[in-house]
C-alpha cells in the first residue's frame, strides 16, 4: 500500500511540476521537452529525488502508448489540403532523407568512437528521424506561423518517417547479433512496414471516422471510442508487420477530417491526452538516463550531433527536396534547422538495449546526448530562425472563443466571439456591418453588461460580441474585426495595396508602367506568380518583379485569389 501510495505521489508531484515548469519556455525561452526531460533527470537515481529506475522494458512499451498518442493527436490536427503542397517533399525526406542522414551520421559516429561500420550505421540510425512530439511542440508552442508549404512538409515527414528508422535500426541490430536474414526478407520487411502502414491506417481511420459520425454517444465516449479503435489499429498494423506509427498518424488524419460533430468532443480531449503523454514519456526517459554515464560520452556525442544538426540533416534536406521541388533557398535552409530529435531516437536506442547488442549503453547515451543538443540549438532558436529565414506569415485573426451549438449534425453553426480592437469600427451602426449573410449577433457585452442589439447600436472599442455562424463564414468575420496591431502587421508584410488574382497582367503593366514578355501579357496575376513560384502557391510566397514585391496573401486551393503589393 505504501508503494502504491508513493507511486501517487511522485507522479502528480512531477506531473504537476512539469505542467507549472512550462511557464519557463514562455520566460526564458527553453523548449518544452527539454524541461520535461530535466525535470526527469533530477527526479533521476542521481538528481534530488533519487528515484531509481532502469526497467528499459517498461520505458520502451511506455515510448509506444505515448508515441501513438502523439501521433494520433497530430494526425487529427492535420489537414488534408497540406497534402498539397506538402505530401512528396515530406515522403522524399522520411525515406531517402533519413537514409541519407542515418548514413552521414554513421560514418561519423565509426570514426569517432572508433566502432566497426555496421555499429556507426546504427548510431546514424537511432537518431536519423525527426520526431513527431517535439515538431509538434515546438511548431504549435512557440507561437511560429510558418508558410503552408514548409509547415506542412515539416508535419508531415515527422509523423511518417518513423517505419524507415525503425527499419534500419532493426535491420542493423539483427546484423550485430547475427540474426539478419537475406536481401529479399529485408526488403520485404520494408514493403511490410510502408504498404501495411498505409493501407490498415487509411482503411481503419476511414471506417473509424464513419462509425464516429454514425454512432450516438455521451459526448465523453467519442474521444475514448477513438482512442481505443485507434490503439486498435497500431496493434494490428504492429502484428501484421507493419509500421503501427504510421497507421496510427493515418488514422488521425481520416478521423480528423471527416467533419461531423464528434469532432468537437474529440479534439479538447486528445489535445490534453498528447500533453500528458509528452509530459510523461519525457520523464520517464529523464529518468532512465544515469548523468555521470552519459558525462563519458558527452563530448564525442557533442560532436556527432554538432555534424548532425550542420551537415548530415543539410545535406540530406539539399539532395532529397532542392531538386526536385520548388522550394526557396531560405525554405530549404530552415527545412534543415527544424531536423528536431525527441522521444523517438531515445526509444530506438532501447533496442540495441533489449536485442543484447555488445556495449548497448553507448547506444542509448550518445542518443540521449543528440536528443539535448538538438532540443537546445535547434528547438531554442526556432522563432529567430523562422523570422531571420523569413518563412513566417503574420498570424490571422481568430475569434476570441468558438464553440458548436449542438444543433445540426454536420456543417453545425458556432457561436464566435470576438472583442472590437479595430479603430475603424468606433461608432459605427451595426447595420452598417458587412457581415456574412448567414451570420447574425446574438449579443454585446459593454462593460460586463449585456446589451442586446439592434441595428442603431453604435460600436465602442473594447466591446464583446457574440456572433452566430458557420466555419465558412470565419474569413469575413476575422476581416471585420482584425484589430490595429494585426492590421499594421498584415500591411507590412503583404503590402497597403492588394489585387485580385484573376486581374490581366496587361492591366497591371499599364498603369505602372512595366514591360511585359509576349507570353506573359494575356496571363493573370493567380497564373504569373503561379509559374514563378512553381506552382501550388500558398500564403506569403512573394515573386520580385521590376522593382516590385508582390506578396501572394490569399489561396484558395491551387488558385490565387488576392495579391498584396510592396513597393521599395
């Protein structure tokens, strides 16, 4: 009883003390996992509490039921229209990309610490792979806006590249222990690992998210039901040879956008589940970790990530995406510096733990040295990287709060809620509004008071309305009430002056007096910037044109809608 007691405490003591640390990211700048991570290793055998722990089989199946909650969650919050622009750079680099940096690193590693070359190849292996918890930490924690194309293809190769590291690593721990078998039997191993992956988690998420619509449940059973399906689909991928990763990130993303009101139930719930399981699976692996041990490997691992995080990530993001996509020098240069390690490599260099592999623990350690220095360097500077490499588009207005009503079954209308910062608004009727057809104000808060309003009421700055809509009434209404800051901020970016895209470049050419080539006079400003850009255009790409800066600043699929202008 007094263990189970104690067991009690320590974990809501750490949980709980894990969640306040938070703070610290916000202050100081620290990332997230980093703390957790800290937090676990002063919890550690030689940290203030000294708790004792080294069950590596514990931790691994932990790593797991972490991992694809992680990935569940980042499969809902996914949404298909990335695919677009970001599905084949993303597969290049989870595969080749990863292959290429597994490979940099290993015959580094050979070299350093003097192993033989199927040992350094594994070490490239266990920490070759982005991974899922910290590129979707970071990249939603930080507050960074990115542009579709690159937030996407960084989503999407951290949620898929986990089958090719597992691959490797369990191909090379085989080989140390003797137990590898022929070409066919591998390459078959990662055709299983891809081709179940793919096709139970698309397949099972499909059918997930219909029975999730269909079914009528307490609205605390969807997430569960979720939940359990999903976990369902990682271990049945896991024991047909599959990736379960990968299934399970798939899952997400059917479920997540197959709309219906489910999603509303779902959503909150898993984003709460994701925290705990970060929160958890870093403590746990803090915890695993002895210091003074690591403290032997710290400078040749030092080394090996400095070439990991400057070189072997670089040069495997420059072969595998510069030529083959339309990607800009600076994309493809903070592409690189978001190579983040996390949870992932830490769990991969339990295998060679498990398998019996000689001299195992240099493996975990040098791992759990990577993972630092890569949550440091990298993690620690990506809001200045992401401002200096000039990939980040202002951030859009969003209501203040939102919330289904519960009264349809799909395409449900919300209640939005938005506070008037736009100077432009002082004093104006609300009849005077150019407000979506199908949206209407329900109420108006003046100085904690409601007021109910007709078409005289004059609008105040610092009032709160409560608006009545549909998610595709959303842009109108984020126009209406940008407040000043944000409007000043979306006018330097995307410029005072805006076109539409389907204006005639010949039009355009007229009135500031520009040449235009042959082919380009019948084009429209959506197809010029189009070709420039290469194609699948998103939000923020600018084209530099005879002394102009145009700066796409709205898409609608694969189509410019509006242009906005930048004179130097």
């Amino acid at each position: 009883m007094d263990l189970i007691n104690s067991l009690f405490l320590l974990s809501g003591f750490l949980i709980a003390l894990s969640v306040l640390a938070s703070r610290l990211s916000t202050l100081v700048g620290l990332p997230l996992l980093l703390i957790f991570l800290g937090l676990g290793m002063l919890a550690g055998e030689e940290g203030v509490l000294g708790i004792q722990f080294d069950d590596y089989s514990l931790a691994f199946l932990i790593g797991h039921l972490a991992l694809a909650m992680i990935l569940l969650d980042g499969g809902l919050r996914t949404r298909l229209k990335t695919f677009r622009v970001g599905f084949r750079p993303a597969l290049s680099l989870a595969t080749f990309g990863v292959f290429i940096t597994s490979a940099l690193v290993g015959a580094l590693a050979m070299w350093i610490f003097e192993l033989s070359l199927v040992q350094g190849l594994l070490v490239g292996a266990i920490v070759g792979s982005t991974d899922a918890a910290a590129v979707f930490s970071m990249l939603s924690g930080r507050g960074i806006n990115l542009n579709e194309r690159v937030g996407a293809t960084l989503e999407i190769e951290s949620g898929t590249n986990d089958p090719m590291a597992i691959f490797l690593t369990i191909m090379l721990v085989e080989v140390l222990v003797g137990e590898i078998g022929g070409v066919m039997s591998t390459t078959l191993f990662l055709v299983e690992q891809f081709g179940f992956g793919v096709a139970i988690g698309l397949g099972g998420g499909w059918l997930i998210a219909k029975l999730l619509r269909w079914v009528d449940l307490a609205p605390g059973l969807y997430s569960l039901l979720a939940l359990a399906l999903g976990f369902c689909v990682f271990g049945l991928t896991s024991v047909l040879g599959g990736s379960g990763f990968l299934a399970i990130y798939l899952t997400g993303l059917m479920i997540g956008n197959q709309p219906g009101r489910h999603l509303n139930f779902i959503l909150p719930v898993h984003d709460g589940l994701a925290w705990l399981s970060q929160i958890g699976l870093f403590l746990v692996l803090g915890l695993l970790v002895t210091p003074s041990e690591m403290l032997e490997y710290a400078l040749p691992a030092l080394l090996v990530a400095l070439a990991l995080i400057f070189v072997a990530r670089p040069l495997a993001v420059l072969i595998t995406i510069k030529p083959f996509f339309k990607f800009r020098w600076r994309e493809v240069g903070f592409i690189s510096w978001v190579g983040l390690r996390g949870a992932v490599p830490i769990v991969l260099a339990i295998f060679p733990v498990i398998g019996g592999v000689e001299n195992a623990s240099l493996y975990f350690n040098v791992a759990f040295a990577v993972v630092l220095m890569s949550l440091l360097i990298q993690g620690g500077t990506l809001p200045w990287m992401a401002r200096w490499m000039k990939v980040e588009v202002p951030r859009s207005v969003t209501p203040n709060l939102r919330g289904p009503l519960g009264v349809l079954p799909e395409n449900d209308y919300e209640m939005f809620v938005y506070e008037v910062e736009n100077s432009d608004l002082e004093d104006v009727p609300i009849r005077l509004l150019r407000f979506p057809s199908g949206a209407l104000i329900s109420a108006l808060f003046r100085e904690h008071a409601m007021l109910h309003p007709k078409g005289g009421t004059r609008l105040q700055l610092g009032d709160v309305i409560c608006v009545i809509g549909r998610t595709d009434d959303l842009p109108a209404l984020n126009r209406l009430f940008n407040g000043e800051a944000k409007l000043k901020r979306e006018r330097a970016f995307f410029g005072t002056f805006t076109f539409d895209g389907d204006a005639r470049m010949q039009d355009i050419a007229d009135v500031y007096g520009l040449t235009l080539s042959p082919g380009e006079k019948e084009m429209t400003l959506d197809q010029f910037i189009s070709l420039r850009v290469g194609g699948h255009p998103v939000v923020g790409d600018d084209v530099d044109w005879h002394g102009i800066h145009w700066v796409v600043s709205e898409v609608e699929g694969d189509r410019i809608t509006r242009v906005g202008l930048r004179l130097y």
